[in-house]
C-alpha cells in the first residue's frame, strides 16, 4: 500500500466540517465527528485511509491518505478530495 503526501484545505469552518461529514455519509463512509483522527473508505472493492486534522482556530483542514493501492495515483484521490471540499465550502489551498 502507497501513501500521499497531505493536503491542506482552508475555510474548514463547523458548517464546511459538517458539510463533508453530510457527504461522506451520502457516499457510504464516516468521518468521525472528532477534530482529528482516521477514517476509511471502502468502495468497489479498492480500501483507502486517510488520517485528518481540523483545525478550528486557523479554520484549516489537512487530510492524508496513509494507505491507498499502487495504482491508484495520490492526483487522482487528490482531485476527488478537493471536489468535495469545493461542495462543501472549503477551498484547497
């Protein structure tokens, strides 16, 4: 398993933060309601981790993906993260 080098998004405010966690939700995994911690997405049989941290003070939010298959590239996750932060309000930076 290959990893991404993190990302760092701004705007990340409570309703931007709740908003990705709505999304997720919509697409069957969970982002846990903690500033910062692990989540996984399972889907077509490809597993992908990501760690976060949120930061409510300077309204940042820095995803990573720890653990993804070779052959998925880390622009591609890259792009599907920031078209959902773009949904929900944030900006990637």
């Amino acid at each position: 398993m290959a990893s991404c080098q993190p990302w760092t998004y701004l705007g990340g405010n409570q309703q931007v933060f709740q908003a990705l966690q709505s999304a997720g939700r919509k697409r069957g995994f969970t982002i846990p309601t903690s500033s910062s911690g692990i989540f996984t997405i399972h889907t077509s049989g490809v597993k992908v981790n990501f760690r976060y941290s949120w930061n409510k003070s300077n309204r940042t939010l820095r995803l990573e993906c720890i653990s993804k298959p070779a052959v998925i590239s880390c622009s591609m996750i890259k792009s599907i993260a920031d078209k959902m932060v773009l949904a929900s309000g944030g900006t990637p930076k």
